[in-house]
C-alpha cells in the first residue's frame, strides 16, 4: 500500500490550501517544497518585530465571501486597506486612478470636469490613430486615459515592469484602466480586504498543521521525481514547462528581486507601498512593511522600520518565476502545454506557475478548495 493518497509540490497557497482540505477528508498527504522553509511566496521573515513580506507585498482581498470566512477560520484577518501612492520625480498620486489623482494632476475638483479633461485627452489619442485599432500598449492606453495620466503614471512604470518600451508591447494587455469619479484610495473593489493577524506564515502554518511536510527538497532532483512509488496522486505547483522537460520550448517569465533595509527610524514613507512611475528610479516600488500591520500609534511604538526596494527583471535560469509573459507566442506555448497537462494521469496542476497564468491569492485559495474530489480518491 502506498504511503499517501498525495504527493504535492509545493507550499503555497494552492498547494497548502489543498494539502488542508484533504487531510480533513482522511487523506494523507506529504507536501514538499525546495526552499527551506514553507509557504511560497506569501513567506513571512521577521525583522526587527516587523513581518516583512520576503518575496513582495501580498495582500488578501475577495468579494467571496466562502473563501473569506475559510481563511479567517484558520487565523483572523486585520483590517489592512490596500491605497498605493504614486511618486513621479516627486509629484505623489494618489493609485487607483480617482479624484484625488485627478485634483493633484489638474486642479480639477469636480467628476464633470475630471471627465471633461479624460475626454479631450482621449480624443486627442484616437484622433490620430485615424480610426485605426491601437496596435500596441501606448496606442491603447492613450485611448483608455489620454496623455497626461499615461505619461506620469504608466509608460515608465510599464516599462520598468516589463523591460520593454510601450510600443514594443502588445495591446491586449491592457484592456482596461480603472478610473474612478470618487475621492477614494481603495484600489480593490472587493468588499473584504487585510492582512493576516501575525502575518502570513500563521495562514500557512493552520493550513498544513498535521501535515507531513519536508522543505529543502527539490522534486526534480529528489526520489520523488518517481511520485508514484510513494502516493496515489500528484498536486503539481510549479512551473508548468519544467514538469515536461521544457520539451516544447521554455516559457518567459519576469521575476523580482528585493533590496531590503533596516532603517532607524520608525515612519519612513507614511505608506506601505509607493510605485515609482518614471525611470530616473531604478526600482519600481518601495515596501514598507510595518504598515501592513501596524497602525495609528502602533507604528511609532515599534522604533525602526523595513523597507524593500523592487525591482523587476527578465527571468533566468536559477531565479525564481513570478509573472507570466502574456504575449502571443507565450500564450499559444502555455497552451500547447497546457494540453499536456490535461493527458497527464493522476495529476493535478494548480496555482500560478503551474498554469502560467497571473492569479491573486483569494482565487488560488478557491481552486483549491474546488478541485479536490469530494469523492476522494474514486
């Protein structure tokens, strides 16, 4: 008889999450990872009392309220409200695109006369496209906000992103900028939001409490390569070109890197998050982490404070996958793979890396809540 009814690659949210609903239906399950530590990417390394969030800022928001009460059953969540701020050469913006963004870039103090200044602008952008289609990003975003918002808050901040001119992406991948006629900061719409109570690893640590677990292991260079010696079924969380070998092409990706600093004092940027929009900065935000979870007086009472330098780069060998290219070709590739995947026996691919697409966390989490079989494993 085998040992366990799952093997899962990977302790993220998908595979944490899944490793959670199937020990509580009687399966044994044993979840390995090749970092040394569990989690993923919403890893937690505590810093001077701060949870500093290791691999960028990750913040919990759904407008599903099944998936909301089962993450807060497994630890409270704060009150933690997602308003980035905008620094373009020292002009600060408030993000998503509101009235307060609009007020500070034109004065204007009213819906109709922010409308009024989108629309010439807008007007502007398709009149010289001369009732052609737009054929890149720039093209397309002039249409959607005018000259003004995309020039402080988007061409640069895109390109540091993506490490390609405006021009040189395609359209498609903005199909859509939220522009809101209100004075509010919230960049999510969804009605529930925060952080968990003691940070992310307390999230991870209820999810895979009972559960066997071995870090430092990497699946393709271990035993379990050769799963099926040891479990029934394969949960499968990495990235879905090197399961295969990389046999029909490699898959682009972009990733971060993170410059991280202890500063001696306790309030360095007032925000927790701050994107830098023009490339005379190299980074493209700076995270400050006590913010997530301290609030009011709290943030004076912890005397030092970390910040994160972000810096997004082209992926290579050895770094660690974070988004996916949505191009054309890296489209059509993840698909050819994706068909793959679904002739694969015994095997479920999840998460973002494993179906190379962008996911935030509350729909990874209601994945995995979906795809384990109710039935086990009939």
């Amino acid at each position: 008889m085998l040992k366990y009814d799952y093997l899962i690659v990977g302790s993220g949210l998908f595979g944490a999450t899944f490793a959670y609903r199937a020990a509580k239906a009687g399966q044994r399950c044993l979840v390995i990872d090749k970092r040394p530590y569990l989690g993923g990417n919403v890893y937690c390394e505590k810093m001077e009392g701060i949870n500093v969030h290791k691999y960028g800022a990750h913040i919990f928001h759904t407008n599903n309220r099944e998936v909301w009460d089962f993450v807060n059953s497994i630890v409270e969540f704060n009150r933690y409200t997602n308003c980035p701020v905008a620094n373009y050469k020292g002009e600060m913006y408030n993000l998503p695109f509101n009235m307060n963004t609009f007020n500070r870039m034109w004065g204007v103090k009213t819906p109709a006369e922010a409308e009024a200044k989108i629309e010439e602008q807008k007007a502007e952008a398709v009149a010289i496209l001369g009732g052609r289609e737009p054929q890149n990003l720039e093209e397309q975003a002039l249409t959607l906000v005018g000259r003004d918002i995309f020039e402080k808050l988007i061409k640069e901040y895109t390109e540091k992103q993506w490490g390609r001119r405006c021009t040189e992406l395609p359209a498609f991948i903005i199909k859509r900028l939220p522009v809101r006629m209100v004075f509010d900061n919230n960049y999510f719409n969804d009605r529930y939001q925060g952080i968990p109570v003691g940070g992310y690893n307390r999230l991870i640590e209820g999810l895979l409490a009972g559960v066997d677990c071995q870090t430092g292991v990497d699946f393709f260079r271990s035993e379990y390569r050769d799963w099926r010696k040891y479990a029934a079924r394969l949960v499968y969380t990495g990235a879905l070109d090197e399961y295969f070998g990389y046999s029909l092409g490699r898959l682009d990706w972009r990733t971060v890197s993170f410059m991280t600093r202890v500063e001696d004092i306790p309030n360095y940027q007032g925000n927790a998050v701050v994107n830098y929009t023009s490339h005379d900065v190299p980074y493209t935000r700076i995270i400050e982490h006590k913010h997530f979870e301290m609030f009011g007086q709290e943030v004076y009472d912890c005397p030092k404070t970390v910040v994160s330098e972000e810096y997004s780069e082209e992926y290579r060998e050895g770094m660690e996958p974070y988004y996916p290219v949505n191009d054309e070709r890296n489209n059509s590739l993840a698909e050819q793979y994706r068909a793959l995947a679904e002739g694969e026996r015994d095997v479920i691919f999840g998460g973002r890396l494993a179906q190379y697409r962008y996911y935030d966390m509350a729909p990874v989490i209601e994945a995995a809540l979906k795809c384990f079989p109710q039935d086990g494993l009939s």
